[in-house]
C-alpha cells in the first residue's frame, strides 16, 4: 500500500479509515481462498499481482485518462454495451460487488430484504470505499430488476447515473425497444464525451472486445478437458478481473494463461483429480470477491469446470460481427448481441434451460449447482424450470440460495458433501 495510493483516494473522497478494514480484512481471504491451491498455473501470478494491489494502478490509470480529458463509465451488468464506450474513447469498467463489507453500510437506506449484489454495490457508494466509483463520471444501470433499477433511483442521488431499459421479453417489439436504447446510449456516450462515435472506430472497439471474447471462450474451452487444467476458482477470478483491467493487457495475459494450460492439457497435468465431481454452476453472477460456493465446492473434494453465468459464459459467448457498416447497421448487430444474454429478467426464458443443459455436456459435468442470491426473485423461480428440465435430463442438480455472508457456510458444506457423495455414488 504506497503513500501514492493514499493520496489518490484521498483525492477521491474514499473514507481511509474504513477503506483500510476492506482491503486488510482481504488479504487473509485471497490467501486461504487463493493461495492455499495446489499446482496453481503461473499464469494467475498476474491476477494474483491484480487482487493484491486492487485499487492502485489501475485506478491510477483511470485517473490519468480523466485527467487528460477522458472519460470512465462505470457498469453493473454485460447488457451495457463497453463497444460503445470504447468507440468514444472512453474507458468502460465493471465495478464489483461482491462483498459483505459494504452490505451493513447500504441497509443504512435499503431495505435489508435486498439481494446482496445490489446493498453490496450502493454500500461501496455510501460507504465511499471504492475508488472506481469515485472516478467514474457516469454510472450506467439498467432495468433488469425491480431491486436494481429503484436502487439506481437513489444512487442517482450521489453520482451521475444514466439507466437503460433493458425489455422483458424477446419479441421483434422488445428488439425495436432494445436498439432505440442502444441508440440513446451512443448519444448519451457522445454527449458525456463530445466524441463522435463513427463507424471507423465501432469496428475498431467491437474488435477489441471480440478479442476479449475470445480469450476468455479458449480459456472456458480448456476446461472442459479430463483433467481439467485450472481450478474453477481461478478462471472465475480471470473473469472478474477481465471487468475492469486493461482491455489489450487483459487480452495479453489470457492468452498466455491459455498457452500454459495447453502445455498442462498435453502433459495431463489437471489441478484435480480424473474422477472429482465435475460441477457446472448457474444462476446469479459472482462479482469479485464473491468466491464462496467455489471455494466450499473445490474444497470439498469437486472442481468447478464452467459457470453458466454474467461472470461465466454469458459474459463472452456470442461476438458482435464485425462486418462494418453504417454506424447504425454496427448499433443494430450490437443490440441484436446482447439480446442473446439469457438472463432470468426475461420471459419466456427458455434459451437459458437449453444452454445450462448444452453446457452440462460440452463439459462433461456430473452435476450442476444452481445458485442464486437471497432476495433474486427471478433466478429463484426460474431454478423451478431448471430443475424440472436437469430431472428430463437425468442431471443431478442442488439448489443454492445464499448471501455474502460466511453464516451459513458450514450449513452449505454439509448439503454440498451430501450432494457429492450422491454423484459419487
Ligand atoms: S444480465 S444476471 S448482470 S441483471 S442477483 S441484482 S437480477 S436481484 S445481477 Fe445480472 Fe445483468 Fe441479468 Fe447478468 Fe437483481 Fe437478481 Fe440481484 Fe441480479
């Protein structure tokens, strides 16, 4: 923790006193839950060095970009489309929410029977603990649910936010809405940055995050090798680490990763053993630090080998072609794109079952955990179809439904060991 640092988030406003209870209350987590692993590729040793120095550099990056006049667009969901942002030379980054430490401080104005993700991510406002936050000039939310979009209402109270209606359904109306959104969001990046957004430079940033896309899809692809290459835990922290790093560095160090792990597949070199239960989680996203379930799950014996999710597959699976175009032909393929994320805000969401049971034999699972945080109503009740359509395909499947919290973790190692001693069985 450099002087440097403490003056940057002086400059942010960040409260320092409880800032520094964040970060150290996460050094012992990152090393039981990280460090602790065995036969760890040394790829991760740059997100390792990511975790470690979390809101240093590049927070100062993101500082130094708006210092020269750029702008940064904070998100919370993949539905915001980063190809715009990048287009007008700003800098899209997900911000996390993934901790309990700031839950206590949102229930101070939320209502405490609010699903984790969303206190977690107003906490870190109210709470000034993050410094991505505080450098952003414009949050972007959406409409996916009910809790997430009254919540923006009252961050809009402390920080410029800007909310896209994301549709409910998929119909050719929905669509229509869904690109007249998208449209508005390019005015709205242009009027916030006083850049044109042309065609030139939308081929440009879809390349890119295409780019992105494709690593993170090698990377998921390895793991559906016998034995698998890396732990679960550690390709749900390259993801997570992919929201808000460095774009081409991202792209650079994946692609390492991955040239590692095909040495490791060649070698059958595996972080588990050929016969550990094989686990497909699906459901609600993980934000960093949220590592519980893998963490209980890769300690009880199982590896995680994919995660049906927006920090999964959901976050890289389909491209937006790159055929060029007018910008308005390049806004309608993007918006065509993100209409193919599955999320349960939809209905009829059926293509989520079909992917959840397509992915259960892409990758070879054993079983599949469906997780969803307390308070989600619409991933809660779409675990019901799930179940029904895992029982047709003879996958075994657990639900979980949890917080942020560590007060239920012994409770949830206990119904994971009996759900892995079934699969053993
Ligand atoms: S596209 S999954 S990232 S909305 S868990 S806040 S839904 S009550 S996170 Fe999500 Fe976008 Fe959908 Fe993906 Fe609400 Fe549920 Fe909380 Fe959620």
């Amino acid at each position: 923790m450099t002087t440097d640092n403490r003056q940057m988030w002086s400059d942010l406003g960040i409260d320092l006193n409880r800032h520094d209870i964040l970060l150290n209350a996460l050094v012992p987590i990152y090393k039981d839950v990280y460090l602790s692993q065995k036969n760890r590729p040394q790829g991760m040793c740059f997100f390792d060095f990511v975790v470690g120095d979390i809101h240093g550099i590049r927070v100062h990056e993101l500082r130094k970009h708006a210092m020269n006049g750029g702008k940064v667009v904070a998100t919370y969901c993949v539905f915001v489309p980063e190809e715009i942002v990048w287009a007008a030379d700003a800098i899209p980054v997900g911000l996390c929410a993934g901790t309990q430490f700031s839950v206590p401080i949102a229930e101070e104005i939320l209502p405490r029977n609010t699903c984790a993700l969303i206190k977690s991510s107003f906490g870190f406002k109210l709470g000034r603990l993050c410094p991505y936050v505080q450098t952003s000039h414009l949050i972007v939310g959406e409409t996916t649910c009910d809790g997430k979009k009254k919540m923006f209402e009252i961050l809009g109270q402390y920080q410029p936010v800007y909310v896209m209606e994301v549709p409910n359904k998929k119909t050719r109306l929905s669509r229509e809405l869904w690109t007249g959104e998208v449209v508005a969001f390019k005015d709205v990046i242009e009027k916030l940055t006083g850049n044109k957004v042309t065609s030139a430079k939308l081929s440009q940033a879809t390349g890119l995050v295409n780019e992105r896309r494709r690593a993170l899809q090698r990377l998921y692809d390895l793991r559906k090798v016998r034995p698998v290459p890396i732990s679960g835990k550690d390709a749900l922290l390259v993801t997570q680490v992919s929201f808000y790093d460095d774009v081409t560095r991202c792209i650079k160090q994946v692609t390492a990763l991955c040239d590692e792990l095909d040495s490791r597949v060649a070698a059958r070199n595996g972080v588990a053993p050929d016969n550990a239960p094989r686990i497909l989680i699906s459901g609600s996203p993980m934000a960093i630090p949220n590592w519980k379930l893998h963490h209980i799950l890769e300690t009880s014996g199982a590896v995680v080998v994919c995660e049906e999710s927006c920090t999964g597959t959901r976050f890289f699976t389909d491209l937006v072609p790159e055929n060029g175009g007018t910008v308005e032909e390049q806004l309608r393929a993007i918006a065509e794109r993100y209409m193919q994320i599955h999320c349960a805000c939809f209905t009829p969401n059926d293509e989520r079952l079909d992917d959840i049971v397509r992915l259960a034999r892409e990758y070879q699972v054993d079983g599949v955990v469906h997780y969803n945080l307390q308070f989600c109503h619409t991933y809660a009740n779409e675990a019901v179809k799930v179940e029904e359509v895992l029982a047709k395909e003879g996958i075994p499947l657990l639900r979980i439904e949890t917080d942020y919290s560590d007060e239920d973790a012994g409770q949830l190692r206990t119904r994971i060991d009996a759900f892995l001693e079934m699969i053993r069985k």
